[in-house]
C-alpha cells in the first residue's frame, strides 16, 4: 500500500478505495418521532396500557362508589367511621325491609 503525502493528510494510491459505511441506521419511518412530546408519549402510553385490564368489565356499581370517595376522604378519622356505620346501618335496614 503506498500513500502520497501532502500538506494536509494522507491519500490512498489510485488502486486502493476507502468505502465508508454509516455508522448510524436510519430509522423506519415508523419510528421517527416528531417532537419531543411524540417522544415523552410513547412510553407513557405503553405504561398505561400495561396498567389497564382490558378484560375488566365495568361496574356502575362499583363506578358510583368510586366518585363517592373523594368526598369521602374530605372526611377525618371519627367522621369516617361514623359514616361507615351509618352507611351499614341504613343498608341493613333497607335490605331487611325489603326482605320482609
């Protein structure tokens, strides 16, 4: 292999060719991303999907006692228990007179 000098660098002999490869991929297309927020909403949406049980029926029931707790937890301790029991207790004596 012989080399010419000049000035600046080094040159390959006519019968010798450097071929650069990228040193990088190039993304498909599907994976480019646009914007930060692109970016920053791949991953959350993956996390919530991850977090979501698809099969889960849902529940009005259980859906009317979930929007109740907010308020709920407004309550302290002693007011918590105590509408707990009053809960209970009318619930009992609902179920019992229907039951009747």
């Amino acid at each position: 292999m012989q080399h010419k000098q000049t000035s600046n660098n080094l040159e390959a002999s006519d019968d010798e060719r450097y071929v650069l490869k990228p040193v990088f991929k190039k993304l498909k297309n599907t994976q480019v991303k646009n914007s930060a927020a692109e970016q920053a909403a791949g991953p959350t949406i993956e996390y919530l999907r991850s977090k979501t049980n698809k099969s889960a029926v849902k529940d009005v029931d259980l859906l009317f006692f979930k929007s109740s707790l907010p308020d709920f937890k407004k309550l302290i301790g002693k007011n918590q228990r105590q509408f707990k029991q009053f809960v209970l207790t009318n619930l009992n004596t609902y179920i019992d007179s229907k039951e009747a």
